[in-house]
C-alpha cells in the first residue's frame, strides 16, 4: 500500500522548527486522534457542544469561562470583534459596514504589532478594530501604554510571542492593571505559551492559545477568561466568526488535549539540553560549524541549539545552506530568523535521535559538499 507521501508525491520532513504552523505544527496523541474520530462520526447539538466542553475546560483551568475556536488568529479576530459588539445586534451582523460611533481603538505596543505567519494588525482589522501602537519599537511602558488610551479605546492587546520583541516592554500584569485603571479589557495573545493559567491569574479579560502548538491538539484554538467576555466571543459564531468555524471533531479533540496536557509530563528544558549532548559535539566536529544550547527568547523552558556558519569558509550563505536542507527526500527546516546573521537554531521537541543524526549527516554534505 502506497504512504501518504508516495501517494501525493509529498516529501518527508524533519521538523526542527517546533511547532510551526507552516509544517503541520503538531503530532496529537492517539488518544485524542481518536476522540477525533468519534467526533467525526456522530452529531451533536452544536451549540450544546460548545458550551458544555467550554464549561469542562473552564473547569480544568479555574477561569470562568472558554470556548474552542478554529485557531488562534480566530481567537484573536473573534475575541476583538467581541469587545467591540458586545450586545448589539446591528454591529453583530454589520461589524464592517455599520456606522454606529462606538470605540473600535485596540492599543498595542508597537513591538508586539509583528508578523507571526499573518500580520497582528490584520487580525484586529477582521475584528473590526483599528490599532493604536504604543510606545516604541524597544520599548513600552505601562504609563506609554495609558497615554494612548481615549474614549475610543474598545481594549489593549497584549502578544505574548517569541517573535516581539522583549526588552523594556511592560508585563502582562502591568497591562491589566491600565486596563483595569481604564475600565477596558485586556486581551492576551498567548498562542505558543505554554501555561494555561498564568495570564488569566494576572488579569487578562481574554486569553488566546493554539490548541496545536503546545497543547497537541488537532487544528483549534482556546479562549479563555470572564465569563461575559467569553459569552460575546461566543455570539460571533453569528457574525464574523461564521467564517472562521470549529468543527465537532475539533472542539471534542481539543478539550481531551488539554486534559491530557494538565497532567503529562513534559520535557523539560534541562532534559533537552542533555538529549541534545552528543548532537551539539557532532555538530562541532564540521569545519566551518559552531553549534551551542541557547534559551527560549521568550521565558519558555526550551532548549535549541543555535547553528553557527562560517559562511566565508564554507563559501555558501545560510540562507543557500538551508535552501539546500530542504531538497531531497527528505526536507529540514529549522528556526531561520537570524539566518542573516548566519545562525539557525534547532528545535528538538518534535525530533528524534535518530533524526538528529540525519541532521549532522545532512549538514556536514552540504557544508563539504561530500555525500
């Protein structure tokens, strides 16, 4: 019998990128592929579903309230539209093309107005609300942050990402407290955060997460936070949220997902590091070739190792090196954010060690030139 990749003539792919969306992000567990299943086969009272897994899941989480969505720029367009809307029934139905004056005003600081796969600020547009940046490209203050604020103001976004950038911006708890101040809610972006309490505990209104990423869910996406917020991300379902719909299987999916992950034991960043020991020195040994263990930019409990090349010596640039990594049978992707600066880093969480081999082996043909 033909494989999948066989059969479409697909290629294999050695994920050292982590859980990126352009790769598929995530292997479920069997278990919850198979809750999967059962949800594709049998029929639900959907909105029963939505409200009954979201009561369970707000449990597991002591928020008030969640609901699964289709992913987590869904969440971030359906949770916006939401402090926008409200109640009112008109902008439900006619979010883009009702003239009624209410705020519409998302503050965000500008070093978390980024691109993360799709621009941030598109996000908040399909919400119906304009962006307001804050402070500047590396920096933002809590009192930078409250300067924007106006009678326009409908909530302050909060992303909380790797790709913003980190230093001199104000905390999540720093933001909830203007917000609270302002009697405005906060909406946090925590898409590839990997605690599912912590931004709630400090005072976000609306919390935003893959179900994919760290979760290993199916393809969702998690709101959580107060009950009547929740209940108005809920009403876009009537609105702007037809579009961006979760499937039964989804949301049946990711709710055993996030039991799931509540009480796995996680590899740990420490665990990491050793597990990527002997991958780290064979690196080493390839002329032209520097690898080191670096930390997650972001305060997450991950390991990678940073690649180093020497690009005059080995006469090729980083960006041609990974171009090369993914031809072939099988293609490599790692993180290439600073393949300007001719570093790549490896993820391992989703890679084997026996992959890492391949890896070594992959790099050093292209570095040398030698199969």
């Amino acid at each position: 019998m033909q494989s999948i990749y066989e059969q479409y003539q697909l290629k294999n792919v050695i994920n050292a990128s982590g859980r990126m969306t352009m790769l598929g992000v995530s292997t479920p567990k069997a278990e919850v592929t198979e809750r999967v299943g059962y949800g594709l086969n049998h029929y639900f009272e959907i909105k029963d579903l939505v409200n009954k897994t979201g009561q369970y899941i707000a449990k597991l989480l002591e928020v008030e309230n969640a609901v699964v969505v289709s992913c987590a720029s869904a969440g971030i367009a359906q949770s916006i539209a939401a402090v926008i809307v409200k109640d009112n029934a008109d902008l439900l139905y006619n979010l883009h093309t009702s003239h009624q004056p209410v705020a519409r005003e998302i503050v965000i600081p500008k070093g978390h107005n980024v691109n993360y796969g799709a621009p941030v600020d598109t996000m908040v547009a399909l919400g119906g609300g304009e962006v307001v940046e804050a402070g500047y490209a590396n920096e933002c203050s809590a009192a930078q942050v409250a300067a924007k604020i106006t009678d326009q103001t409908a909530a302050i976004l909060y992303v909380k990402s790797h790709h913003c950038v980190q230093k001199s911006m104000l905390t999540v708890k720093e933001a909830a407290q203007v917000a609270k101040k302002h009697k405005i809610p906060l909406i946090v972006d925590a898409a590839a955060e990997e605690d599912l309490m912590a931004y709630y505990q400090d005072g976000a209104d609306l919390v935003i997460y893959s179900g994919a990423k760290a979760i290993e869910g199916p393809t969702s996406g998690l709101v959580i936070g107060k009950h009547q917020y929740v209940e108005w991300v809920k009403q876009q379902s009537s609105g702007i949220g037809r579009a961006m719909k979760v499937g039964k299987e989804g949301i049946l999916g990711l709710t055993l997902a996030i039991e799931l992950y509540l009480t796995a034991k996680k590899e740990t960043g420490k665990q990491m590091v050793e597990r990527m020991s002997d991958f780290i020195n064979d690196l080493n040994k390839i002329k032209g070739v520097k690898a080191q263990i670096v930390w997650d930019a972001a305060g997450r409990d991950i390991a990678r190792a940073e690649i180093s090349f020497d690009q005059k010596a080995i006469g090729k640039t980083t960006f041609a090196m990974m171009a090369e990594l993914k031809q072939g049978d099988t293609a490599i992707y790692f993180r290439e954010y600073k393949a300007n600066e001719g570093k790549v880093e490896a993820d391992i969480r989703s890679v084997t060690n026996e992959q890492m081999k391949t890896i070594v082996s992959r790099i050093r043909q292209v570095v040398t030139g030698v199969k």
